[in-house]
C-alpha cells in the first residue's frame, strides 16, 4: 500500500482531469467523442484505476478548456 500523501497526490492528479471535463460541460462519453479517448480510459483514469501521463494530462486539459 502506498503512503498517504502519494495517494493524496494521485486523487488530486485525477482530479483535476474530472474537473476540467465537468467545466467543461461534458460527459465521459462526449469527451470520448471529442477527443478520440476511448470513454474506459476516462473512466479508469477519474476513478484512480489507471494512471495518465503528465503530458496527455495537460493536454486534455488544454483541449477541455476549449470548450468551455
């Protein structure tokens, strides 16, 4: 089991990608659509299942906030 403040750390991380598509306005599903993510790779990577690079985390985010 990780220390806490790496789980902490991950939460945030994932976080922050859940919260640009919520500002965005979109579902999982239209983000899929929009970006070419397949919609299991959101869902694995909000719900902390599944690591997401740093940068394709930036630059979804980059691409969400496009679409605000």
């Amino acid at each position: 089991m990780r220390p806490p403040e790496q789980q902490d750390y991950k939460e945030r991380k994932m976080k922050e990608i859940k919260e640009a598509r919520l500002k965005a306005g979109l579902t999982q599903k239209k983000m899929s659509e929009i970006l070419g993510i397949p919609k299991r790779t959101i869902e694995e990577w909000e719900g902390g299942r599944r690591r997401c690079p740093e940068y394709t985390k930036k630059m979804v985010i980059k691409e969400l906030e496009k679409n605000e």
